[in-house]
C-alpha cells in the first residue's frame, strides 16, 4: 500500500496468487458473475459452516439483503448498537424502518449489552442487529436467548469477523442471517465486496432473488440455457459481485486462517507491551473466546490523553484512526429519529478515548514495538514524566 506513513494502520496482503488469479478471469472473457462466484460462495459456505453464501457488491449491500430478506420495512425498529459503521443503521433507514440504537456493555467489552437491547424491544421491533466489533463476539447466547423469547430474527454484522468460532458454529450463522465485509482493510479483501450467509432455504432464494432485480435468472444462466427468458418477481436491485473480485476472493479464502492467526499474535504483543501504559489499555482485556483481532482499540484514560496519544503517533509518523464515531450523534440521526447526546452514555464515552491502532497481518515485529513505544512516551508525557525518546525522523 502506497503511503508516507511510517508505519500506516493497516496493508493489504495481495500478490502473484491475486494477479494470476484476476489475469486468469480476464483470459476466461467472462467477466460478470458467474461460475467462479459459485465457487466462492461453495468454498466461503463450507469454510463457515453455513447452508448458504450469497456474494454481493459490499457489506453494505448484504446488510440491505438481510433487512429486506426479512421483510423488514417503513413501521418497523431494528434494534442495533450505536457503536458500528453506519451501514449496519442506514441500511435499516433504506427500508423505511426507524433504527433503535442500544448501549454497549462497557468500555473494555464494546459490544450491543443484551440486557438494554431487550428493555428496548416493543411491538414495532421486527429484527435485531448486532455488530462482532473488531473481531470479536457479541453475547451470542443471551442475544439469542432474548431473540427467542421475542421471536425476533438477528442480524448479525460481521464485516471484522469472519472465520471467527463461536461455541459450536461460526459467527454469522448464530443468526438469522450473517454479513460479511471484503473492503481493502478487511481480514480478507476484494478491494470491494461482501458475503451473506445463512441456513434458511425461503431467505436465502429471495436474498438471491433480491441481489439481482428480482430476476428469475441471471445473466450465467441465460448464457448457458435456452431460450433464455426471465421474469421479475420483485423490485429487488444490482448487488452482484463480478468474476475478478471472486476469483481473487478465492485466493484470500485460503490465506484467511494464517492471516487471522497473524493479527492473534500481533494484539498478543501488543497487550504485553502496553500493559504498564498507565493510562491507556487494550480492549477486551477479559475476553477469552475466539477473535479475527480486526482491529486494535485502545481505550486512553480520557479525552485529553487520547489526545496526546494521536498527537504524537502522529508527529512519529504512526497511522491511527477512530471507531467509531456513534451513528447516533451523526446529524441525520439527530435530526430524523430524534437521537441526543446523552442517549448512550458508556457508547459516548467509549468514542470520546478510543484510539484504532495500526494492525495487519503482515505487521512487522519491529513496527509494533515503535508504535507501543511512542504511545509509552505519550502516556509518559501526559503523567508529566521525562520523554524516554526524541521526536521520530
């Protein structure tokens, strides 16, 4: 990845494999989605456990699939964490629903508390969302607990968790349905792109349905049967993945394994050498499940030495970034559904001190310790101790 950061927040592992891979799809001349994507979607099924997988355009796009999958529309509330990207929200606004937006558990744990997601629940709510935040999982049995005591379906976000275990499944197939991110920054990456799974035969043919017009057949079909004639059963629209970003997504399939035990022992350092950072730790200290370890939240002791810590990671040449702003503060939310500041008090305070630091599998060693380091010398800074080293060259 191009960048005039020393060491930049996150890099994408692509190489011959993807080249050879997309070159070879070019050569094919069959460039729309096609028979590669259904070997995508096989392999991405068979590797998460799930009945289905459906490849789409984005994220984004199989959040859109899911809500209206389930028949989600204007009335209705989905309940989901402020704490996310806005697609997991906006995806809900699209269908006309209203987004009910629940606190997280705390600020070391910051994913959706299941105790404020079923205080949340009326007789409007017609889905839940939740989001696996930097990799790691959501209270899966409570959530699903509650869900069932409700007869509610879930959604679950997993754009930073794929191939992540949760009991004796996959996260994504805990749900209802499962929605999976292949952006640049992802785990694995087809530069653009998503995935949705799930186990049920009537929402996966209308997830299918959906992708693509509300066409009875696609355009492989078409090619390959005659006469080639259609019909449309529903207004659905153009999520389709093409065969370039599937035949690539094949390769990254295979290197998703190493790639999230890669990132493991990276946030393993990580945690080792910031644990004597007074004023500023690792998030899900106590958390001993399965992670895709997406992303590094650091939570600083306050605004003021987050702060600091940017700052200087900054002037060190050290990429960080924010995640997230609440969706709940953003302007159209305020303004359309009424949301305040003060609504999710440990959501807001989560946001005002963390920091996103610089994680990928092909991190170096070396790097880490530069920028664990530097957030020391930070830390140092604010407590009002002498720096332990000079400005970075």
């Amino acid at each position: 990845m191009l960048s005039d950061w020393k060491v930049p927040l996150s890099d994408t592992d692509v190489g011959a494999e993807e080249a050879e891979a997309a070159a070879r799809i070019i050569d094919s001349r069959w460039l729309t989605m096609g028979p590669e994507t259904e070997q995508f979607e096989i392999a991405f099924a068979s590797l998460h456990g799930a009945a289905y997988a459906i490849a789409v355009s984005s994220c984004t796009a199989a959040l859109h699939l899911a809500y209206a999958a389930l028949g989600i529309g204007p009335g209705d509330e989905v309940i989901m964490p402020a704490m996310t990207f806005v697609a997991t929200a906006n995806a809900a606004v699209v269908c006309g629903a209203t987004p009910v937006f629940a606190d997280i558990i705390s600020e070391d744990e910051p994913t959706v508390d299941p105790d404020q997601v079923e205080s949340l629940i009326t007789p409007r709510t017609r889905a839940i969302a939740v989001v696996h935040y930097a990799g790691y999982a959501c209270r899966m049995n409570e959530i699903r607990a509650l869900a069932e005591r409700h007869q509610l379906p879930v959604v679950e976000d997993c754009a930073h968790a794929p191939l992540v275990r949760h009991g004796d499944r996959y996260l994504g197939t805990v749900g209802a349905i499962g929605c999976f991110s292949f952006f640049s920054n992802k785990n694995m990456t087809t530069g653009e792109g998503g995935m949705v799974v799930t186990r049920d035969d009537e929402l996966a043919s209308r997830i299918r349905l959906l992708r693509s017009h509300g066409m009875t057949t696609g355009t492989w079909a078409r090619h390959n049967e005659r006469p080639a004639d259609y019909d449309v059963l529903e207004a659905g629209w153009n999520y389709r993945i093409d065969e370039i970003r599937s035949a690539i997504g094949l390769v990254q399939l295979r290197k998703l394994a190493g790639a999230n035990a890669a990132r493991a022992g990276l946030t393993a350092q990580y945690r080792r050498r910031l644990e004597q950072a007074h004023g500023a730790a690792v998030a899900f200290t106590d958390y001993s499940g399965d992670s895709a370890h997406h992303i590094l939240p650091l939570v600083a002791a306050d605004a003021l030495v987050r702060k600091g810590i940017v700052d200087r990671l900054a002037e060190a040449g050290v990429q960080t970034s924010h995640h997230y702003p609440p969706i709940h503060l953003f302007k159209l939310y305020r303004e359309r559904f009424g949301c305040r500041q003060g609504q999710l008090p440990v959501t807001e305070s989560f946001a005002t001190r963390e920091i996103t630091l610089p994680l990928y599998s092909t991190m170096k060693t070396a790097d880490l310790d530069y920028v664990a380091t530097v957030i020391e010398d930070a830390v140092q800074n604010a407590a009002g101790k002498p720096s332990r080293m000079g400005r970075a060259s």
